[in-house]
C-alpha cells in the first residue's frame, strides 16, 4: 500500500513535504492494515487500497479526517 500512497502524494504535490513510510506492528492488528497521520495522531484502521485517495484529498489536502476509518479510542 506503501506505493499507493507515494503515488498519491504525488499527484497530489505532496510529496516533497509528506512522507510514506512502511512501519512494522503498531499494536492494531485487530484494525487491519493501519496508518497513522502525524503530527495530527489520527490512526485510521481496516485500510484498504480504494481508501487511500480519500484519506490524501481529505486529511492530507482539505484537512478533515475521515471519520469511517478512524480507530476508536486513538
């Protein structure tokens, strides 16, 4: 997903500000794949690769989190 992502960010023009970055296990398993936004700390779970352009346009460009993928409680 990792692609997806940086192929994203830039056709968005973000590339050279915002990072992709593969992590290893961030104690969310049960959330499926999950990423997390910082500095904003929102951890968005059960992502999946049609997500993606969603989470870019509207956290990473118009700055509102996407609220169905939000982790409870994070």
């Amino acid at each position: 997903m990792i692609p997806l992502f940086k192929q994203e960010l830039a056709k968005a023009g973000l590339s050279a500000e915002t990072r992709a970055q593969k992590a290893g296990c961030l104690d969310t398993c049960e959330f499926g794949p999950t990423v997390v936004i910082y500095p904003d700390s929102v951890w968005y779970g059960n992502v999946k690769p049609e997500d993606v352009p969603e989470i870019v346009k509207s956290h990473l460009i118009e700055g509102v989190p996407v609220e169905r993928l939000k982790i409870p409680g994070k």
